[in-house]
C-alpha cells in the first residue's frame, strides 16, 4: 500500500475534502495547495498525478491527531511543587476528547438502516 493510497483512504474514511486536509497539514507549518492534494488523490496512470512522500503523509498525520483531539495542554506548575505545598494531581488523560468525530459508529451509511433488532 503506497502513501497515496494511505492518503486517499483517510480523507475518503474521515470525509474530508481538499481544503480541510490544507488547514489540518497547516496546523503543523506545512504548506501544500489544494492542487497537489488532488493530484495525490489520482489514479496512478493518470497524467497529473503526483506521488506522496513520507513528508507530507506524516506531516498529515501529526496534523490529524492535533485536528481530532485538540492542542496538547501544558501543565502551569513544575511537576511536584504547587503554591500551596501540596503535590496537585494531572488527569490529562482522563479528560473527554474535544473532537469532531465520536468513532466509526457515527459515520453514516446511505443505503443501511442500522443495526438489526433481535
């Protein structure tokens, strides 16, 4: 499976479209036009395709987990101090995600109904 295919398999599963794989590969400072995005998005005989590199798929990629799950949060106290002596817990972790997509229950499918009822 080639970058291309990656590529095309994220945007097509996510459903993204060209400027919003623009601003997500924007989000890490790298630069790219909607017509190279298209041209990564082609048939690989096809006289204006382009091949993706490693830069940019993984520069997409780093994009998407800040897109999906936000700017990582930095912790204001040195770890082990606080202002009042006492050591402060962190539950970055266990904070809810502030994303756009839920997971692949929440894609929808145009010629299904749902889950079947037993």
């Amino acid at each position: 499976m080639t970058n291309n295919d990656i590529l095309k398999k994220l945007r097509v599963a996510l459903q993204l479209r060209d400027d919003e794989i623009v601003d997500i590969l924007a989000l890490v400072d790298f630069r790219i036009s909607k017509a190279e995005i298209g041209a990564f998005c082609r048939k690989e005989g096809h006289p204006k395709y382009k091949e993706c590199g490693d830069q940019v798929l993984r520069n997409f990629l780093n994009g998407l987990v800040l897109h999906l799950r936000g700017p990582r949060e930095e912790s204001t106290q040195v770890k082990g101090k606080s202002d009042s002596g006492t050591k402060s817990k962190t539950t970055g972790a266990s904070k809810p995600r502030k994303s756009k997509f839920t997971g692949l229950g929440s894609v929808p499918y145009k010629n299904k109904k749902g889950p079947k009822k037993t």
